[in-house]
C-alpha cells in the first residue's frame, strides 16, 4: 500500500534511488543517508504503515520478519555480533519519516542508551 507523499513508499516503488541491502516480498533494507554508526541500515516493511501504534493483530507475522531480517542481517557482523535496534515512535522521540521502520545500527560504542 503505497503513500504518494512517503519517501520511504517512492524508495519501495524504486522512484527514489536508496542504497538496497536486502529484498524479500515483505521488507527493504536501506542504508540511512545520514548514518549515525559506521553501519546503520534500516529495516522498513514495504506495506505503508505510520508506526508501532499503527500497527493491528494481523501485522503479526511482519512484525516478527522484522527482527527476523535484523537476526538475518547480524549473521554478516565481526564477533560478537553486537548491534542496537531503535525504532521512534513520534515527532517528540525523533521519528521524521512516518512510515514504520527500525534503525539497525552497529559498529561502533553504543552504551549511552
Ligand atoms: P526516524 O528519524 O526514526 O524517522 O528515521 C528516519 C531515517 O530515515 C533517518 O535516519 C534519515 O536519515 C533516513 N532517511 C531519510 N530519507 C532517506 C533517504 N532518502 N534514504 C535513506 N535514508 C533516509
């Protein structure tokens, strides 16, 4: 289901070109074009869908491929293997594109929060 006015639905429809890491019939992963870690992907579902609070029982099954892709995507990592997930939820916690997505940030520090 595509937004016309969604950055992330023109980079889903290959409107707008982005970085691609990964592909299924469900998700694009994307490097972020501003990264905040020296790898920072982010895992976006390709149905339009505003946030977590958006999200109904029957996106069960793609919530779940979500952190399956982040699993899928770590297996790449040096050891250990570390990596954050963050996902904002709102204006007031720093969300700026309002499709549902989730950071995928590693190497580097990351223990302030
Ligand atoms: P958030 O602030 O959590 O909504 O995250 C949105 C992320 O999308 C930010 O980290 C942006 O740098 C990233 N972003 C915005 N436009 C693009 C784009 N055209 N290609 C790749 N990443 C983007």
């Amino acid at each position: 289901m595509k937004n016309p006015t969604c950055i992330f639905c023109k980079i889903i429809a290959k409107e707008v070109p982005a970085q691609i890491i990964a592909e299924t019939n469900d998700i694009l992963v994307i490097n972020d074009i501003a990264p905040k870690a020296p790898i920072h992907y982010l895992i976006i579902p390709k149905n339009h869908i505003a946030d977590v609070k958006s999200l109904q029982d029957t996106d069960v099954e793609l919530a779940g491929k979500m952190l399956l892709m982040a699993k899928q995507l770590s297996q790449v990592l040096p050891e250990p293997r570390a990596f954050k997930l963050v996902m904002n939820n709102g204006a007031a916690v720093g969300q700026s594109v309002f499709h549902i997505h989730c950071h995928f940030l590693a190497g580097k520090q990351m223990t302030d929060f």
